[in-house]
C-alpha cells in the first residue's frame, strides 16, 4: 500500500456504514447514524483510493467529557499503521481541544486493549469496563 494515496477527511454517512458493515456489529439505519454524527465532536476517515478503509470518531460534550467511539479499520487494511494514523489524528484533535482537565474514555473490543496502551489509555478496574485517560494541561 502506497501510503502517499492514503486521505483523512471528516466522515460521510455512506462511509460510516461502508465500515461499520465490515464489522460484526448491528446494523443500524441510516437516519440513526446522521442524526448521531451531527452530534460528532470530530470525526475522520482515513481513504484509499477514495474508498473507505477506516475511521474514528470522538463525541460527548466538547469540554469535560470525550468517548473515541468507532474506531474500524477494513479487514483487508488491517496491519498497515492506518488504525495508528487514525488514532494520532483523534489525539491532534483532543490535544487541541481539551484546555485544562477532561476524561477520554473508550471502550475496546476483546483483544485490541494493547493497541490503545501507546496512545496513553488505561484498563479501568475490572468493576467498571472500558478505558479511560486523564488529560491535564
């Protein structure tokens, strides 16, 4: 993969359920996801030859609280760094936005805890799920 072809821009809807249909997830309805992405704090989709391999979102309320909600890398880009770029373009985003103090949290899927570890994020105690990290500036 040439990476010089490789694109971020903000996330379509078409996009969002190109990826999210690669995923074992539900399915959701198109009316649904636009009315969630108007919502989005930021969001990117990393395109390779204008299609769809993966994507991120960050959503909650622009000042104390940010979840990294979708992250999805297509199956057949898998291993190529793109979750990485992805991730490094959600944390430019949050270390531009957050002023002082604010919770990050995510939740991982089974397995891929170690991949959110370099970015900073944290296993919570097993009586709370998910990830979280403290942004103090």
């Amino acid at each position: 993969m040439d990476k010089s072809q490789l694109q971020f821009i903000p996330l379509t809807l078409r996009h969002y359920q190109q990826l999210r249909a690669t995923t074992e997830w539900e399915k959701l309805e198109d009316n649904q996801v636009e009315r969630a992405m108007k919502n989005d704090l930021f969001s990117v989709c990393a395109c390779y030859n204008d299609q769809p391999v993966g994507m991120g979102r960050v959503v909650g309320d622009g000042a104390i609280y940010f979840y990294v909600q979708d992250v999805i890398v297509h199956p057949e880009f898998k291993g190529k760094g793109i979750g990485r770029m992805i991730m490094q373009e959600i944390e430019k985003y949050l270390n531009q936005t957050i002023s002082q103090y604010a919770f990050v949290g995510l939740m991982a899927a089974q397995g891929v805890a170690s991949f959110y570890h370099q970015f900073g994020y944290s296993k919570r105690p097993m009586k709370g799920p998910g990830m979280f990290k403290i942004v103090q500036k």
